[in-house]
C-alpha cells in the first residue's frame, strides 16, 4: 500500500507532543540528594523574595547545578521547572531516557514531530500542576531572545523576572561536597600537569602532549568517579608565539630548544572546572625571558598571599597592579587575576560576581574558590617575547586559604631539558 504525503503528514500529527522516558534506573550523581535539596531550597528562597510562582532554567550551568544533568546543545533547547514543590527537567526525545537517569527530579521529553513542542512542554508541566503562573523567573544572561519571546507568548500574562545574578550568588559559595569534588579535580590536573612535563622533548607537537596530558587526566577521573561521564576534559599546551593568548588551542607547532612553553590541564568531573596552567621553558631562557618569568612569579607569590576572608577583589587586583606598575609591565597584563570555580567550562557557565578584577567589589568569604593566575604578553620581536602565566586554586576558609594546586611553579622547577 502507497501512503499519501498527506497521510504521511497526519500521521506525523498524531504523534506525541511530550513523553515520560523514564528508561532503566537513576544513576549514582555526583552529589548526595541533601545537597540538591540544599541547592533547591536556596533557589526558593530566592523564588519567595521574588514573589515568583515557577523558574524556567536554560543555562548548561543551571540546569546542571540543580539537577546534575548537563545536556548537549546539538541545535535543541533544553531547560528546568522549577516549582515550589517539584523539579522537571525538559529534555529532547534524541537523549531517550539518558536525562531522566541523570538527573535529580522528574524529567519530561519533548519530541520534533512539531515545531516548539520545548515550549509545550514547559507549559505542560504547569499547567498539569494547577499552576497559571503570574511571574516566572528566568536566566536573562543565557536565555536567548527568540525562546524568551516564545516563552512570554505562552504565559502572556505572566511578568519575567530575571534570577541569573541571584542564582548566581549563590553558586559561588561552596558546599563540602563541592569541595571534596574540586580537590580532586586540583589533584588530577597535576597528574595531568606530569605526565605533559615528561612528553616534553624536541621536535614532539603542540597536539600530541596535548592529547597525553589530556589521557593521563582522563583515566583518572574515570578512576575516581566510576559513575559519571567522562566528558570535556581538555589541555591548552602551546609553544613560541602561540603562548601568547591564554585560551590559543593546541597546533601542530613542534617544541624547538629554548622555546616558551604554556602548560594549561583543565580536568572536567561532572561539569565542575579545575584547572593548572605553568609557564615552562625547553633549554635555558635567556636573561629577559628569565627576568620576566620572576617578575610573572612575584606577582603569583604575592597574590596567592592576597586571597583570605574579607579581602577585596578590586583590592587584590589594585595591589597586584602595583607590582606590574614598578616594572613598567602593567600594559602587558592581559586578563583579570582569578575567578571563582564550580560549574563552569569554556562554553557554558561563569560566576562573574566572583572575579579578580578592577571593577568586582564581592568581599571573598569562607567556602569561596578561586584561582591565583596572573599573565603577562611581550610581542612577537620584543625581548622575551611571549606568554607568562601561572594558576593556583584556593579555597576560602575561615582564617586563610588554603592552596589545593600542587604541581611547583618558577624557573627553579619548570625549565626542561637544560
């Protein structure tokens, strides 16, 4: 039998809207249910001080903080209800069940058998809850305008209210078992750090110690997290000029003797960042190099001093300045001095109220985390042409902070092969 394109068509509409694809069973996440329930119970309270009835969530950072879960873009919107009494992940029907299991909460599946369904999907799970929401909370830093306009037409009468910066806020504080994750992470971007020292040889390429370094890290998350995915992890190493920038991606450069060197391990568990990031050198530096290789240690040194309760970040950043300021070295400087750490990669995710900057006011206090990673550029021709840069990780406590990063830093260390 022939089908028609418009039987074809019709069947198409028939089909579902939404699903409940609750395949096989909830994994192990990576944080205990109290700790969602804390992360949840901080969001509603930040839902009552705005009077809101529902938040939609559409940031990787977001959706992942409060449910564990982090999607894959591929095109398709992804999101979170979050009601006053229950959590509802929206998820496209090409995961399957994959959300559902790893996820806190409920999950409800939208398929593409029509255009929008996200969107009913989102109105589905208030509307069988008895909720006509009169103010719904979303992430104005990460929503993009098309699905916000889409969202305002579906509840016309509701008002939306921003939450990203309050939601934010409270990401930057950590809990214990946030912690506990971000100290593993530390630890294994310096095993990830070792095993690119000992690649390091002539003539091997930017690529390939990439690749052993990002390996070696790798085995070790699978080690340490049996239960999670093992995704996103990646190394920045680069050479000569291509240390200029702190995010420039592996070439196929290859290591000559006496070049400059950037080492940088970004081990990924579960959504949360670490990262070590060393200047190194292959053969001895010459005398500029090794001058401002110090000078880029001095200001580390001093900084890693600077981070304790009720310090200042625009206070850190003024005193940091001064040193760079003596040496005629301010101009060079390329990037803030350190920023806070969590859910956070480089495509999704950023605690912006929590960085080490000239213009951040936030006050840094015990369960903060953030690095230490000042930088400098000189040009390509100049003396000592090239990027500097190192990276610590601290952790605020009540008295200090504690330093979770290991692998050493300096010319006394890091010059291979001399």
């Amino acid at each position: 039998m022939t089908i028609t394109q418009n039987e074809a068509v019709n069947d198409v509409a028939k089909l579902e809207r939404t699903k409940v694809l609750n395949n096989g069973e909830k994994v192990s996440l990576t944080f205990s249910d109290a700790e969602f329930e804390r992360r949840l119970s901080g969001l509603r309270r930040i839902m009552a001080e705005k009077d809101l009835d529902a938040v939609i969530l559409t940031s990787y950072h977001s959706i992942k903080y409060y449910s564990d879960f982090l999607f894959t873009y591929f095109g398709r919107s992804y999101g979170m209800v979050v009601t006053k009494d229950d959590t509802v992940t929206i998820t496209a029907n090409i995961d399957a069940g994959m959300p559902w299991r790893r996820s806190y909460g409920e999950n409800l599946v939208y398929t593409d058998w029509r255009r929008d369904n996200y969107i009913h999907a989102i109105q589905e799970v208030l509307r069988t809850r008895g909720i006509n929401p009169r103010r719904i909370g979303v992430e104005d830093d990460s929503l993009p305008l098309d699905n916000r306009n889409k969202i305002q037409a579906a509840f016309s009468g509701a008002t939306l209210v921003d939450v990203a910066q309050a939601a934010m806020r409270q990401r930057m504080i950590k809990s214990a078992e946030e912690i506990a994750v971000i100290k593993h992470g530390a630890r294994i971007g310096d095993l990830g750090g070792e095993a690119i020292r000992n690649a390091i040889t002539a003539g091997i390429t930017e690529y390939e110690v990439a690749l052993i370094g990002t390996e070696a890290m790798v085995h070790e998350i699978a080690r340490t997290f049996p239960d999670s995915e093992i995704r996103d992890t990646w190394v920045w190493f680069q050479s000569g000029i291509n240390t200029d920038g702190a995010h420039n991606w592996a070439t196929t450069r290859k290591i000559q003797e006496h070049d400059i060197l950037s080492l940088n391990c970004f081990p990924m568990t579960s959504g949360y960042y670490t990262a070590l990031e060393r200047t190194l050198f292959y053969g001895e530096p010459d005398a500029r190099s090794l001058e401002l290789w110090n000078i880029n240690v001095e200001v580390h040194k001093r900084g890693l001093e600077l981070i304790k309760p009720g310090a200042v970040c625009k206070d850190i950043a003024a005193e940091l300045n001064e040193i760079y300021v003596s040496h005629g070295l301010l101009a060079n400087r390329t990037f803030g001095y350190g920023h806070s750490f969590g859910v956070l990669s480089h495509y999704y995710g950023r605690e912006a109220g929590l960085e080490l900057r000239e213009d951040i006011d936030t006050v840094l206090e015990p369960g903060m985390v953030v690095s230490m990673e000042p930088m400098i550029t000189v040009l390509d021709g100049q003396p000592g042409a090239g990027g500097y840069r190192e990276h610590d990780i601290l952790v605020v406590g009540e008295d200090g902070a504690e330093n979770i990063t290991k692998f050493p830093f300096g010319p006394e260390y890091n010059i291979i092969g001399a």
